[in-house]
C-alpha cells in the first residue's frame, strides 16, 4: 500500500474543518490558518482528547529530538577525520558503552520524565496555558518567552548542579553522570533518575512560572524551547569544539569546550548554556587557567612534531584528570581534606 503524505494531510485538514463547527474549533475558520495550524488541530481532532494529544504529542517529541540529534555525533564518534576537533581525542566511546548509556537513557525517560510530560501540561494549563488552540503565537511574542527559560534554567541548573556536587547528594545522585570523564552525545541525560527530575525541574519550572505570572504561553512555544534545551544539552556533551561551534560566534554561549572540562576536571564550569553564572560567581577559574595552559602550551610547541604535541596535548589532559579525580573523591567523602594536593 503506498503512502501519500500530502494526501493523507489533506484529508485530515478536511476532516478538521469539518467536524470544527461541532468540536474544539467551532469558531474557526480553518481556510485562514497556515499548514502547521491546520495539522495541529488535525491532531486534536483525531485523538479526540487533548490531554492524551498533547502527553504523546510531548513525549514524542522529546524522543525524537533527544535520539535525533545524538545520532549525527554517533556517526561523527565513528569517523576518524574528527578526532582534530575532538576535546580529549583519545577516549572515544565504544559501541557498548553507548549501548550502556541509551539503555539507562531510555529508562529514565521512561520512569521519570513520561510522567513528568504528561502531567505537566494539565498543571501549566490550569495555570494559563494554551494547547490545542490556534493559530500560533507570532515569533515576536514567543523569541522573549524562550529568551526567558534559557535565562531562567542555566541559573537555576547552576545552583542545583553545584549541590550535586556535594557529599550525599554526589556520592548516591550525580556520581552516575559523571561516569564518562570524556563526555559524549548521548550521555547527556545519562543521569540517575533523582537528578534527571532535579534538574529537569529547571527546565520546565520556567515555562510553568511564566504562566503564573502571565497567562499567556503556548504549548507550541515550550516544544520549541524543548528542542533548542535538548540541542543544547547534547552539543555540550559531544566532547568536539570546530570552528564554527556557537561558542565561537557567541562568547559567552558555553558549549562543549566549556562542559568537558567540568567532565574532565570535575570542578568549575556548572552552567549549562551561558557561561555568566561561572564568571561571576568565580567557578571557572580552573577552567581558564588550563584554557591559558593549552595556548601557552601550542606556542612553545609550534615548531614540535605532531607527535610531539599531541603527547604534551595528553599529558597535560592526564594532570587536570588526576587532580578533578582527587576533587571527586574528597566530594564524596572517600578521602580526607589534608591528603588531597593543593595546586
């Protein structure tokens, strides 16, 4: 049987608008709305209950997104030709370790973060939010919205990550993502299912306040924020920094380069997508004196073989390694204060 996309589109639009006089839409004109819109209330009609509409509109989004764009790194992880652009070129993944890792994923979306959808939106609805409504908000109203929960969650992601990183809370929470000293793409939620709800909590706490205060979002503005979050999130982890990377066009966008020192070092760079909260706050000054290190580093070695360089390039890698594991110790108790070495 062939499939025609346009076809079946089409008839679920007609469908739409001809069971909107008696539904949800009764008061729209469906020949104003644009595709996307026409789509949408399409949606609606044929589940034909905007609460399990919207949970597994939501959840599958949030798969898609999340397992799509971890595949190109996948992909990337397996080429050789990247390894120049790769933070700690050699510790690439293994296929059983990203096995490992999209098993425990997989469990916490399903345990943790499909309850947390499906029960947000009936809160953020009952609070303001609109869902199954159309048409869409315009771009100029939705832009600030999501300017806000990115603002909102790299701040709140700051405070609680530093918590993680203390006594119980690292030992028996956080000591699970810092698995991987050397980051990767999927990994990025590879989290014990505490500190994915902790956490996540930044990210759709915003969007919930918002609502509070305003009574004006939508549910289309959140899935956009979703996917720019996750995006975000799985760049950080992917463990490679090229030249066209958002941290170099935006300064102070953090980026991978950023987070796989905190992955490598264990200490500093607790942000997730700015790197102000670090700066200010002064939880990035390992960070830029190892950055300082590699560029004195490159210019004393500039007329050194390739071999040459990369063996300083992994020696000094090694040192922060060894100094972010005695941080990590001493976060979780394992060992005294006075044993660990003060640089």
């Amino acid at each position: 049987m062939s499939f025609n996309a346009t076809a079946v589109a089409a008839a679920a639009a007609a469908h739409a608008s001809q069971l909107s006089s008696q539904s949800l839409y009764a008061n729209i004109d469906f020949t104003k709305l644009s595709w996307l819109e026409q789509m949408w209330a399409a949606w609606y009609l044929w589940i034909d209950n905007p609460i399990i509409a919207t949970g597994l509109m939501s959840f599958l989004l949030h798969e898609i997104v999340y397992f799509g764009r971890s595949i190109p790194w996948i992909i990337i992880d397996a080429i050789p030709y990247f390894r120049r652009w790769k933070l700690q070129p050699n510790k690439i993944p293994t296929p059983q370790e990203q096995w490992e890792c999209t098993k425990m994923v997989l469990f916490s979306h399903f345990t943790i973060e499909l309850p947390a959808i499906w029960l947000f939106h009936p809160m953020a609805e009952h609070l303001g939010m609109t869902t199954w409504q159309v048409p869409f908000p315009s771009w100029q109203t939705m832009l600030p919205q999501i300017a806000i929960f990115f603002v909102f969650e790299d701040m709140f992601h700051y405070f609680a990550h530093q918590a993680l990183h203390t006594g119980v809370l690292y030992k028996h929470i956080h000591k699970l993502h810092h698995k991987y000293s050397a980051p990767f793409g999927l990994a990025a939620e590879y989290a014990h299912p505490a500190e994915v709800f902790i956490l996540g909590t930044g990210t759709i706490a915003g969007p919930i306040l918002y609502c509070w205060f305003t009574r004006n979002l939508h549910i289309l503005t959140v899935y956009i924020w979703i996917t720019l979050r996750l995006f975000q999130a799985i760049d950080a982890h992917s463990g490679y920094d090229f030249p066209w990377s958002l941290q170099h066009i935006i300064p102070f966008w953090s980026g991978a380069e950023h987070h796989d020192f905190h992955h490598m070092a264990f200490t500093n760079n607790f942000s997730t997508s700015f790197r102000w909260c670090d700066r200010i706050f002064g939880t990035d000054d390992k960070y830029r004196e190892y950055r300082a290190r590699i560029s004195a580093q490159k210019a004393a070695m500039k007329n050194k073989s390739k071999a040459e360089r990369e063996e300083a390039e992994r020696n000094l890698i090694a040192e922060i390694e060894a100094e972010g594991q005695r941080a990590e110790a001493l976060a979780e108790g394992s060992i005294a204060p006075k044993t660990v070495k003060v640089q």
